[in-house]
C-alpha cells in the first residue's frame, strides 16, 4: 500500500464537505458548525489521499489548548484512525498544544482511541423528550 499523503482542503472543497456531511451523520447543526469554522479560519480541512484519490476528509480546530478533531470520515483499506491519529498528535505538539481532543458518540470510536492511549474526559447522555 502507498502511503497516506495529508493535504489541506480549501474550505469549500466539495470532496471535504462530503466527508463533514458525513460525519455529522444527520446532526445538520453540526455540519453548518463545522462548515462555519472552515469557513471563518476557525478550523482547517485536511484530506487524506492514497494513490492520488481522497479516501478520508478531517477538520482540525482549537479549544482551551488542544487540537480538536470536530469532523473525520472516510473509507480505505486500512484502518484511518491507526494510521491517521498519530499524525494530527504529531501536529499538536508541533503546534505546542496540551494534546488532541475528539468528541464522538460512536463506541466503537472510543474503543480505538483508547487502544491509542486516550482517555475518556467526560460522558453526555441525552433522552428524547
């Protein structure tokens, strides 16, 4: 397998906003959040390209000192979170941030981060009325 080359996506990159789509899952306030932060600067859009083809879009913001995962999709015939975390931590600390935060309601998400050395910071639970 070539290996992953990270780019940066201009904001209004319809291949990254794919993935941000994505990734919002249904959550549409989520999407124009993250579509506001690219658009603003607040955040920056990354895609990731094997081969010369995007196979994964992810956008980076900031908060209280960490580098924030707030959007990440994607497919390839290897496992992005294993391959692809390592670099943004790498960027994080380039950057001299405390470390790198991602929020997720995917367990499976939380599983693999944990492999990776995260830890869990907070629980939100919510019920529908």
């Amino acid at each position: 397998m070539e290996a992953p080359l990270i780019r940066e996506a201009s904001p209004g990159d319809p291949r990254l906003l794919a993935y941000v789509r994505r990734a919002a899952d249904g959550f549409a306030h989520d999407f124009e959040r993250v579509r506001a932060d690219l658009e603003t600067g607040a955040s920056v859009g990354y895609l990731v390209h094997v081969s010369g083809v995007a196979v994964a879009g992810f956008v980076l913001g900031h908060d209280d000192g960490f580098l924030v995962v707030e959007a990440a999709a994607g497919q390839a015939d290897f496992d992005l979170v294993k391959t692809i975390m390592p670099k943004i931590e790498e960027a994080a600390r380039f950057a001299g941030a405390r470390g790198v935060r991602v929020e997720t309601y995917r367990r499976g998400l939380v599983e693999k981060l944990g492999r990776l050395g995260f830890l869990t910071q907070h629980v939100c639970m919510a019920k529908a009325a």
